[in-house]
C-alpha cells in the first residue's frame, strides 16, 4: 500500500513516505562507493556498473534490493504500491533492472531527479513481483513521481512550493477521483488517503515548519494494525496491512529520519557525518535492535548471515514463488561484489 507527502524547496525540501506492510522487520545499510556491481538481462547477458556515491538503504527483501534510501548527495527514493500500473514492452536489447535493484542503482550512480530522469531510456525498470512507482527529491528543491501508465513512464515534476501527494493509484488517477469527490471518505483505501492528503496539503504555506507538516499529514492516514496480527504473523509470517514505518528524507542536509509505528522506535542518520572516501564495507543494523527517541544506530560489518535472517523471514510467506534456493541466492548475491581500487 503506502503514502507519500513531500514539500520541495531548495533549502528544506522533506519527502515523507509511510510504509504499509504485512511485515515491518528489516536493517539499514550502509553502502560504501566503488562496489563493482552487476546484475543478469532478461534475455542474457549482464549489466555493469560501479558505485559512485555511498547510500543508507533501508532493506526488508536482501541487501542491493532496498524499499528505498537516501545517498550522500542527498538523491532520496522509496517505492509505493502502484495498483494501475502497466509497464512499457521490452525489447530484447533492452538493459532492465527489477523494481527493486533499480532503487540501488539510482542511489549508487545519480545525484539528481535531472539524473534519474534522464537514465529512464537507458536503464529500464520492470516489476518482477510487485508493480511499484516511486517518489524522488533531491538537494536542489526538486521532486518527482515516476510511474507506469498504459504502457508508458510518465513523470510529473514537483517543484518550490509544489507538495507532493502519491498513494497507490497513478497520479492522473487519483487527481480524477479527488476532483469528482468520489472517495472523499475516511476509510484506508488508496483513493481516500489521496484524497485526504491532498486536501491537507492545500494548508501548507511558507512558515510552517515542513518536516513537522509532513509527518503530521502522513499520521493522519497511518494505518492501524489488527489485534489478530501477532497470530497471523506467527502461522503465515505476515500480518495483515498496516503502517510499518514512516520515514522522512531531508535531501538538503543529506538525513532520513525513521520511526517504527509498532513502537516508536527509530532512528535520524546524517550522511554528512560519513566519510564515504574511506569506507571500505557495507554495515548494518537490524530494526530489532533500535531505540526509542534514537539517534545513529549501531552499526556493525554486514554479513551473509544478517542478509539471509532477513530474507528468510521476508520470503517465507511467498514460498510458492521463492523456493528455498531463491531465496539463499538473494542472501549470497551482495558478496558477490568487489570493492575496486580507488
């Protein structure tokens, strides 16, 4: 499921994202530069690259597979559900990235929506599990919704003083349904959490404070939790959809503050406190193992083990699609790349 609210501006841009799941278990990673990365073509062949910029990425399906992240030039990303989504058809020459590994490799190789835009013809995203379309910001005021419709990427631009509103329906979709007043209730569908962001957002005006506004907005249509869900969670490993997390970007001082909705625990990490120039290993830090009011979590070296702990309960519930082999291939697949010299 999920929403997003975002107030771009050159100096305090804020882009919000609550993340709604069966499941709120994960780690954030610390991704150095320099990581030689491939990753196998649909129709043969690999795609090469390398990692310019060093990100914080916030994991639940492997390690190189993020729900989103923020990277050390601010460029910040996180995917929403996209329920209408129709991906454009792809020729066999085509270099194709699933929905999530695109998320990395933005982070690891743009530092503008100007750069993620313009890598749309060359790199293309298709949905190997779960359509998605995604929200963008980065620390020059800029914003932008890219998404799927009818056959076509479409990108709508936000810019100073423009708030951006996304739930899981196509933008032109939800404006149709916000204008005709169709869905203007109070229940969680996507069509009303739109409906209510956007006539929330109308109230933004210069002095309020931004980041304030956004997570005020975004708490407005968090999603509860059933009292059945331990048990659920407990037979099926999932539970049913609820606010898992909200997560806001500050792309101008390169920070992305996280907040578990279970129990309030989280964390605010600043990427301007990193010397990426020297790191030479991913880290991580399992959400398990965060504080209440926290600040920078505690980080130690990623391992395979961590990679597969995570994975494993986050497959659990799609066996019938990821077989246990799958699944131990998505835990090894990040050591398979190599740290180039400088």
């Amino acid at each position: 499921m999920c929403s997003s609210l975002g107030v771009m501006s050159a100096g305090q841009s804020v882009l919000g994202v609550n993340y709604d799941f069966q499941f709120g278990h994960g780690m954030v990673v610390i991704n150095p530069r320099r990581l030689q990365k491939w990753s196998e073509l649909p129709q043969g062949g690999v795609f090469r690259w390398q990692s310019l910029y060093g990100s914080a990425t916030l994991v639940q399906f492997g390690c190189e597979l993020p729900s989103g992240g923020i990277n050390e030039s601010g460029l910040s990303l996180h995917l929403l559900e996209q329920r209408d989504a129709a991906y454009p058809p792809l020729a066999a020459t085509d270099t194709v990235l699933g929905e999530l590994q695109w998320i990395q490799y933005q982070l690891d190789v743009s530092q503008s929506v100007d750069d993620v835009v313009a890598s749309l013809d060359t790199v293309k995203v298709h949905s190997q599990f779960i359509p998605l379309h995604y929200v963008v910001a980065d620390s020059f005021g800029q914003g932008a919704v890219i998404e799927f419709v009818r056959g076509q990427v479409e990108v709508t631009r936000f810019r100073e003083g423009q708030p951006l509103v996304l739930t899981n329906h196509s933008l032109s979709s939800s404006r149709q349904h916000d204008q005709s007043q169709a869905s203007r209730t109070d229940d969680n569908s996507s069509f009303s959490r739109y409906c209510r962001l956007s006539t929330y957002s109308l109230s933004y005006c210069n002095g309020v404070e931004p980041e304030s506004f956004v997570s005020i907005g975004l708490d407005r249509v968090a999603i509860a939790g059933k009292f059945w869900d331990p048990m659920l969670h407990l037979f099926r490993g999932a539970s049913s959809f609820r606010t898992c997390w909200q997560v806001l970007f500050l792309p101008a001082t390169k920070e992305m503050k996280f907040r578990r909705y279970e129990n309030g625990k989280g964390f605010n990490l600043s990427l301007e406190r990193w010397d990426f120039s020297a790191l030479d290993k991913r880290l991580s830090s399992d959400f398990s193992c965060l504080q209440t009011g926290g600040d920078k979590p505690e980080f130690s070296s990623y391992s395979l083990k961590d990679n597969r702990r995570i994975v494993t309960k986050t497959y659990r519930p799609y066996r019938r699609h990821f077989p246990a082999q799958a699944v131990e291939d998505i835990a090894r697949y990040p050591d398979e790349f190599m740290l180039s010299a400088e």
